[in-house]
C-alpha cells in the first residue's frame, strides 16, 4: 500500500521562483546550490582563443557565468546584460552561474492539479529545455539545468571551464606560497608568486613581488651596501629595507618629513616588527609611511627590539603586500 505522505510529496515538487527580464521562471529547489548577489561575488575573467567569460569560484569549483539570452540564442536580439543576483546550478559536468534579476521565493508547485506542459524550445534529440507551468496564477518556466546549454554552446564553453580549472589551481598554490611567504621568503617564493599572480591576472601583485626580488637580488649581488639613508623622494626607501632585512639587521628607520613629526619603521632581526606615525601603529602605519613622497629617512641600529611588536610577517612579504595596496591605491585616485 502507497505511503500517503510519499504519494503526496511525489505530487508536489518545491522550486525556487526567479525573474530574468520581467519573466517569471522556477527551478527544482535541490538543483540550487546557491545564490550570490552580484556585488557580493567576485567574478574572474577567463579567455580561451576568440573566447572571453566569466566565472566565480563556488566552493572551491569554478561556476562559469551564464545568461539566459545567451543559452536560448537571443543575445543577437535583445543583447547583453548584466543583472542584480547569480544563481549556482548543476548542468551535467558544468557548474553554472544563471544571471537572475531576482530571487521571489520558494513556492510548492501543485503537480497533481497543474500539470506542466513541454515548452516549445528544444535541445539536441528534441528535448524541451523544459516547462511551462502554472504557478500564483501566472505561468512561469520550469528549466531542466542538464538541458539549458544547447550541444553548440557546450563546445564553446568546455576550454573556458578548463582554463577556469587552471586558474583556480593557480589560485590554491597562491594560497599557499602566501602562507609559506609570510614565514621564510626565499627569491624562488617571491619569483613563482610574480609568475602566478600575472597568469591569474593580479597584475600590480606580480609587479610589486618582482620589484622586491628586483632589490632582494641587488642586495645579494652587493648593491646598496653602505649607509642606509636617503631621500623619500629617491623613492629608495623600499631598497634600502630589503636590504636591512636581508641582513637582518636590528634598529628604527627614522623618516623626518619636512616641517612634521618623524615617523618610525621598526626592524627585529631584518623583521618589520612594528610602525609609527602620529596616531596610529602597526601595518596601517607602514603603508602611510611607504606612501610618503617627502622627507628624508636615516637607519639607527639598536641592541633590543621594540616592543610590543604589532606586526608579525616577514619583511620581504609584507612590502609585497604594501606596494600592491599602494599600487592599487594610486591606481583608484587615477581613475578618479
């Protein structure tokens, strides 16, 4: 005998209600794996030959950016377009990033009452890409995700997955050369970090990683030996703290702007272990510090280390970091 609650559940399905273009369309609610909003997702370009897309990473997997103007050919009539949320679906071996203009809801759709009727667009063999049904009254489209991406848009869409792949691997060995880069910096870390960065399109980090190998290699080949002052609009500062923390130097780098309060960069065995500008320490005061333009900077070497000591990176890592925050910084007042 029937289970009464399977018999009724097999006639309900529950599905996520969305809109594209002012039409209404739902989805089965178990081939959801998320919702984005856009804002809240950050998108990565991938080309692969003539083709360009977008993709985002959905736990830990690459979920290429589809509309349904492009799935259903009707890009070339109505155009382009970007819209407010992503929605993460399962279609066969790809992950898909369905643009919605927004999520109403979860609604139980009535199957025993309201039966769906095949829409007229068909995929490969002549299966409907799926349903029309009735739903609050109005008729909405019920897709079947395995059937959203004709044969045709498939091919041309399988390199881009594969270069996202590539790019997301990329992106796992920056994770961990950025952990293995805090601890010990090593010229070959700091080459391979360029050289990932760039393939994944980070361009101002791979040119601020290349700029501290620039110097760290100088320093190994003897350049900047001497006294360690300088003028901050040399822009020799960032050189000379390579070559202190290489050395592993102990002391304070004084830098006195003119006509203001010094400032402090403070060194632990070659470490920055701490900054100082007025009102403020730690990493923020450093990236201040190396924003500077004017003034000149000296190196006074001590017996003990500051302390506390509120920076905690190696110092080879951390003018990485500051030079792309700088980079990028520069980069946003331009565009301005």
């Amino acid at each position: 005998m029937t289970n009464p609650a399977i018999a009724e559940a097999s006639r309900t399905a529950r599905v996520l209600v969305f809109t594209v273009d002012d039409g209404p369309f739902c989805i089965h609610l178990d081939w959801v794996e998320a919702v984005y909003q856009r804002e809240d997702a950050p998108l990565h370009l991938v080309k692969e030959g003539d083709s360009v897309g977008r993709f985002l990473i959905h736990r830990g997997q690459p979920a290429l950016v589809i509309d349904l103007r492009e799935a259903f050919g009707l890009n070339g009539l109505l155009g382009a377009t970007d819209r407010s949320a992503l929605m993460v679906v399962r279609a066969g071996s790809f992950l898909l990033a369905l643009q919605v203009d927004s999520c109403v809801g979860v609604r139980d759709l009535d199957l025993g009452t309201k039966v769906p009727v095949a829409s007229t667009l068909v995929r490969d063999g002549g299966l409907s890409v799926g349903y029309l049904v009735d739903l609050d009254g109005k008729m909405h489209g019920l897709l079947e995700p395995n059937r959203i991406l004709s044969g045709t848009l498939r091919e041309q869409l399988d390199p881009l997955l594969k270069e996202a792949q590539a790019f997301r691997d990329r992106q796992a060995e920056l994770v961990e050369l950025t952990a293995e880069l805090r601890r010990n910096p090593t010229p070959a870390g700091l080459k391979n970090y360029a050289r990932l960065s760039r393939r994944n399109g980070r361009t101002r980090a791979a040119g601020a990683a290349r700029l501290v190998l620039k110097h760290v290699q100088e320093h190994e080949a003897g350049a900047g030996d001497g006294a360690v002052a300088g003028d901050m609009a040399a822009e020799t500062l960032l050189r000379d703290l390579v070559a202190l923390s290489t050395a592993r130097r102990t002391g304070t780098v004084i830098v006195q702007p003119a006509g203001g309060e010094a400032t402090e960069i403070f060194l632990d065995l070659g470490r920055i272990a701490d900054a100082r500008v007025p009102g403020e320490w730690g990493r923020g005061a450093l990236r201040r510090i190396l924003a500077a333009r004017e003034g000149a900077y000296r190196f006074e070497p001590t017996e003990t280390a500051v302390y506390p000591q509120r920076i905690d990176d190696s110092a080879l890592w951390l003018l990485v970091e500051v030079t792309e925050q700088l980079s990028e910084e520069r980069r946003g007042r331009h565009l301005r």
